[in-house]
C-alpha cells in the first residue's frame, strides 16, 4: 500500500471535552424538570413558542410545503417503508425442542417508547426525519417522540415537520441540543419516558446520548459522516470524484478516503476534488474544502485483496464500491455501516431516499454494529418450558455444574425439583 494523500487530522481530533458541560445539563435538567429544560430551549434554541407542536401548526406548516415537495418526501418515506417491512419480516419468532421435553424460544418485542432527534444546523435534514420515525412505527413501537431544533422564528423547518407527520411521529417538540436529548430520556412534555434514543446529531446530542445510555438505549455512538470508495482503473474519475466531493460537504471534519489500484486514477482524483469543491456554494464550499485538506486520503493499493483488506480496517459508515466484479467485493467486505455496489448507486441516494437506513455507525463502529433498523427497535427476548421428565437430565446436570462452580444455592433448586418429581430415584449431584 502506498499512501498518495494522507489525512492530517482524524474523528477523535475534533473531539472536544464535552462530557462536564453535557453531564452538568443532564443533571439539571433531571432535577429541575421541564422548566429547566425550556429555559435551555429558550437560552440555546432562543425559541420562545409552544415547544409541543399542535395539530393546528402541523396543518399550518405543511401548507408551507410545495406539493412537488410533499411528494418527494411520500415517496422517499414509501421506499424506506417498504425497506424496514421486509426487515421486519425476516426476523422470527421460534420455539425449538432442543432435547427431549426441553423447548427453548424466541419472541420479538417492540421497544415501548422511542425518541427521534432530527438535527437542525446547516441543513434541512428531511431524511433523518424519514429514516428514524418511519423505522420505529414499522417495528411496532408504542409511542414515538420527535426533536428538532427551530430554525428562526419559523420553528422546525416547515419539510421536516410535514416528514414526521407523514411518517407517523406521535408527539413533536420544537427542540435541539442536550435539552431535546434530556426532555425525551425523562418523558416531558407528553412524551412517554424513551426507551430508546436515535438519531445522528453534533458533539453534545452525541455525548448526552453516550451519558444517557443505560438509562436508555441508544442506535449507536455516532461522530461526523464518512465515505470510503473503493475503484479500479475502469472507474469513472469523475463520478468518483464527485462522490468524494458530496460526502465532504457535510461538515470540516468528515472524513473522505479513496482506496485504489490506479494510481493513474489517484492522480485524476487527486486533481479533480479541489476543482469540483470550488464549483461548491458557500458554506458548503468551505466545509467541503477543510473536510478534503485535513481529514481526506487517496491510498493506493498493490491488487483487490490489499483494497479489501484497507477499507476492513477503516470501517467507514459508507462504503462505495467502482470496481469489477461487484460480487466478489459483497462477499468479501465485512466492516462497512452500508455498501453501494457500482456507479450505478451513491451514498446520497442510501441518505435520502432509496430505502436502507441513512443513520450509520461511523469512527470504526462498523466493526461490531450496522446501522439503525428494525432490530434496534425490537427486543429479542427468549423463554422456556419443559415437562417433569425433562428435569431428569436438566436437573441433575445443572445441580453438578452449580456445585462444581461454589454455587450451592443454584444445585438445590435443582435438587428440590427431583426431589419431589422423582422422590424414589437416586442421582449423582455432585458434591459442594
């Protein structure tokens, strides 16, 4: 492998010390209720409205929306729709005979109350609202609270508010930031206690949701966006360029990587990103550009194998692949939050509207989890029943292992059971 463009900077460079300043909010907020967590939304969101969003304001925001709007937003939310349904659907509920009389099995419990946070900032993140809320009414949660941040004296940003209604969010605060992380955690404002929290955000929704998690599940711990491409010599330098370029714009310190057995490609790349960044409107064209100068990197690698082996490593959250062969890369990629096979497909449509979930494990996270599903909404829960004759052998091997680990008062409920099913047998129970 040889390193063409090295990045100078890395996700754990722009962490920041947030966890006192984000405890010290929680803590607050939990002692001093709601009025504290709507003197935050007032000081930080400078928000002074009704933080519940009525029924009348949904109505009077979604007039706000062109219809060309309302229909891209149906339409993205049908496809993710469709996407969490089929999900939803491979995973089963089973009970197994696992030996004679012993049955073992499954159920699958929706979580009872959600929280969606749907970041504001610099752009109007419809999709988030699509990708989290959609998820969790398709996996049967009971009740699903909705954040976002106001954007002005207008409040949530009118797109965002018709996506969470359209969507089937059951309460909505206009709210951003630690306080909207804490206010859903602890059930204010009508909303139901979150059992889970979801949804990407900056460095203080991330780390109040880190401080939280235990208290309540979270999807993940989430840090800036991340894009890694995999291309051959027969890629299109253009198209690879450009998708470089998109992923970059989402903030100074989102990483985009190129891994690549061309170095004739590496060098068309490494002249057309800059081009194309300046092509850019502002703020976008800056945030792309600091993005690019320290946190991008082209790599170029000796054959596939060595191409494979690199973006393991990496994990990034999106994974695009420009190469030949798409099948043998599916079945040989393991690290990766989502994968986009061929030029055909991008990130940016996975973001908006193709259907697979946009919310992803990013900072290596892909190692050990995907990304926010249907599953992250379902409690997969196990049972069991057995009849007496079973306790013969059941029994009498769980009342040795108890006692070959010190453990006596587990053997003897397990002695008592053959006791009084088996009162003239004999058994070898092991001695304490």
């Amino acid at each position: 492998m040889k390193s063409i463009k090295k990045a100078t900077k890395t996700a754990a460079t722009e962490e920041h010390d947030v966890q006192d300043l984000v405890g010290r909010m929680l803590k607050e907020i939990r002692e001093g209720g709601e009025a504290r967590a709507l003197k935050y939304a007032r000081e930080l969101d400078r928000w002074n409205g009704d933080v519940v969003v009525t029924r009348e304001a949904m109505k009077a925001s979604a007039d706000r929306v062109s219809p060309a709007l309302k229909d891209d937003i149906k339409r993205s939310h049908e496809r993710v729709r469709r996407f969490a349904e089929a999900q939803h659907a491979s995973h089963k509920e089973f009970e197994v005979e696992v030996s004679p009389g012993v049955y073992a099995g499954q159920r699958l419990i929706p979580i009872q109350a959600a929280g969606c946070y749907v970041p504001g900032g610099r752009y109007c993140h419809v999709a988030s609202a699509i990708m989290s809320v959609t998820t969790a009414r398709v996996a049967g949660v009971g009740h699903i609270a909705a954040c976002s941040p106001p954007r002005g004296d207008e409040g949530i940003h009118p797109a965002v508010l018709y996506a969470l209604d359209v969507c089937g969010a059951d309460t909505v605060l206009t709210m951003g930031g630690v306080q909207a992380i804490a206010a859903m955690a602890n059930g204010f404002f009508g909303t139901k206690p979150a059992d889970i929290l979801v949804g990407p955000g900056n460095q203080f929704v991330a780390e109040a949701k880190r401080l939280l998690f235990g208290q309540v599940g979270i999807d993940m711990f989430a840090g800036p966006s991340e894009i890694l491409i995999i291309a051959d010599e027969k890629a299109d330098a253009e198209i690879v360029a450009q998708d470089l370029v998109g992923q970059a714009e989402h903030g100074p310190n989102s990483p985009a990587w190129l891994v690549t057995t061309s170095a004739s490609l590496a060098e068309k790349i490494m002249q057309r990103v800059p081009e194309m960044i300046a092509d850019l409107p502002q703020p976008n064209r800056d945030h792309a550009q600091l993005a690019w100068d320290e946190y991008g990197e082209v790599l170029l690698a000796d054959n596939r194998e060595e191409a494979a082996r690199i973006s393991d490593q990496y994990a990034p959250e999106h994974l695009e692949v420009q190469a030949e062969d798409l099948d043998w890369w599916l079945q040989n990629l393991i690290n990766y939050g989502s994968l986009f096979l061929g030029e055909e497909t991008t990130v940016a449509y996975g973001d908006k509207t193709s259907g697979t979930n946009h919310i992803l494990p990013t900072k290596g996270a892909g190692r050990y989890t995907g990304g926010l599903s249907v599953a992250k909404f379902t409690k997969t829960v196990t049972y069991q029943r057995m009849d007496r004759e079973a306790t013969r052998d059941v029994a009498a091997v769980t009342a040795r292992l108890s006692r070959s680990e010190g453990m006596e008062g587990h053997a003897r409920t397990a002695d008592i059971r053959l006791q009084k099913y088996f009162p003239d047998e004999q058994f070898e129970l092991g001695t304490g």
